[in-house]
C-alpha cells in the first residue's frame, strides 16, 4: 500500500514534535539538577550550575545501631580477697595487684599479694576522703576521691605520697591506656586526661546503640578497649573509647558471692592475657575466661 504526501508529512511532523518536546524535557530536567540550559559558546554567556544540596546524612538513611552482644564467662581460677576491703580500684602488674578501697575513715592503697590475698603494703587516706579507681602510670600509682575533686599520686615501690591534682567532676574509675588517663564520673562520659598534669583533653559519650550507658564505675584498658563497670550491675561494658560505642557486654550474673556488695574491680594480666575481677567486700577474686554468645544458624533451604 503506498502512502500519500500528505500521510508522510503528517507522519514527520508527529515525530519532529516529538523530539522538541523530549529535548525540552531533558534541558528543563538538567536545569532543576543545577546544569546550565546551553553551553557557553550557544549561549553566549556563563551560566554556573547552581550548588545541589547534599543528601542528608542521619539516622534515617544509615543502619539502626544494634544493641551489643552479650558474653557470659567462665571461672578459670579462685583467689582469696579481704572480705573487708570495699574495693574501687583494681590494677594488676609484675604479679601483684594494687588496690584501692573507699568508705570514709576506712580508704586506703594497698599493695596484695594474689596468691593469698594478704595486704603486703597500705597507706590509709585521711578521713575526709573517700578513696576510689585506681591506675598506674609509669612508677606512679594515681587514686581518685569520690566527692572530694582530689586526685592522690603515691610511688609505686615505697607508697610515699608524691602529689595530688585536682579535677571538678565526681571521681569514680581511673585507667591508663599507654598514652592518657581515662576516668569516669558516674555518668556516661569518659574523660580523656594527660597523665602528668591531669588536665582534661577530650572526653566521648558512652552508648550501647542508642542508649546512653550511665553509671560507668571502675575501668580498665584492655587491648584497645575501656572495660567498665556498670554501677548496681552485674556486667562490664566494653567500650571503644574512640567512638564511645558498647562493642559488647560481659555478663556476670552468678558470680557474687551472697551477702556481699557490688561488682566492682577489674584487673588484666597483659604478661599472660588474664582478667580478674572482684566486688566490693567480696572474699573471693576470680580469674575469668569470656564465653562468646552463643551463635544462631538459620537452616538452609531443601532442593527441591
């Protein structure tokens, strides 16, 4: 069948229709995107391309934050520990550990002798203090005080009182990383300190997902991580202390000995990769092993 002129001009003018309104499109579409609608030499003139905002970047568009995973433990080995020592500070080295006590009238430092628990050296404070975390820098023992914004420093060796620094928080956990103190103060902040002067130099929020982790007590630094405990808990959180994120807890429910306080005291062997934790007037220190959580396998699906 042939068609007629007038069929194909029809046919022509459909499609060259067609292609201006595409063309129209596509320049309108580059407009709205902040392209120019021509080039330079067409236009006669620069026209810059306006500034596209940015996608917004929040908890909206990223991953919900997970709580963290939950180890529980095994004991590998039992210690005797001074049922009267109300315990705050923990810090294990060259096979002893030493200890900080609190209470009014009744803190001390101390020098323990793991294997049988026997105080080998104390120093007490005096009685308007109330001792709390304990960390060693170099041959320099540093204690907290809980209420008192005083920070005493001690020679390892001799327990003579070298110094003390000052800080206006409340004084809770105090452990050193190699590089700066870390110190808690009963919220769910951890301070950043230069071990020398104990000036602050920076501070992270604590969080496991989204919420905030209060009540960080006794600390120690333990290949790369703060381990923390939890005041009124039975577990220790670990933390990394760059991002102030929970990467997991340690479960210790079961542990405390009946008629005794809580939790609290945490000390790592780096010589032979060994954790010790205690509580406050518990008569046992225990060497733990974490138990990883157990892991869920969804089944495959049959062939059919």
């Amino acid at each position: 069948m042939t068609r007629s002129p007038l069929g194909r001009r029809c046919i022509l003018a459909t499609l060259l229709a067609a292609i201006l309104l595409l063309a129209g499109a596509a320049v309108t579409w580059g407009t709205a995107a902040g392209y120019p609608a021509c080039p330079e030499d067409s236009c006669g003139r620069v026209v810059r391309p306006r500034a596209v905002a940015p996608l917004p970047v929040g908890p909206t568009l990223l991953a919900p934050a997970l709580p963290a995973p939950v180890y529980t433990v095994r004991v590998v080995d039992t210690y005797p520990h001074d049922p009267a020592a109300f315990t705050e500070g923990l810090v294990y080295t060259d096979g002893i550990f030493y200890e900080g006590t609190g209470l009014y009238r009744r803190s001390s430092l101390r020098r323990v002798d793991p294997e049988t628990g026997q105080v080998l050296q104390s120093v007490g404070l005096p009685d308007k203090y109330f001792g709390e975390g304990v960390a060693m820098v170099d041959d320099t023992l540093i204690q907290l005080t809980w209420h008192e914004h005083t920070a005493f420093t001690y020679d390892r060796h001799s327990f003579a009182a070298t110094g003390q620094f000052t800080y206006t928080t409340e004084g809770w956990g105090l452990t050193y990383d190699g590089r700066s103190l870390i110190m808690s103060d009963g919220s769910n902040t951890l301070y950043f300190r230069d071990p020398f002067t104990f000036e602050e130099t920076g501070r992270v929020q604590v969080f496991d997902g989204t919420t905030p982790v209060n009540l960080l007590n006794e600390l120690e630094f333990i290949r790369g991580e703060a381990y923390a405990n939890v005041w009124l808990t039975d577990r220790i959180a670990r933390i990394d202390p760059q991002t102030g994120r929970v990467t997991a807890w340690i479960d210790l429910t079961g542990l405390k000995p009946p008629q005794t306080d809580e939790l609290n005291g945490i000390a790592y062997d780096a010589v032979q990769d060994r954790l010790f934790v205690t509580g406050k007037m518990w008569p046992y220190l225990y060497e733990i092993e974490l138990v990883p959580p157990a892991t869920t396998f969804l089944p495959l699906p049959r062939r059919s």
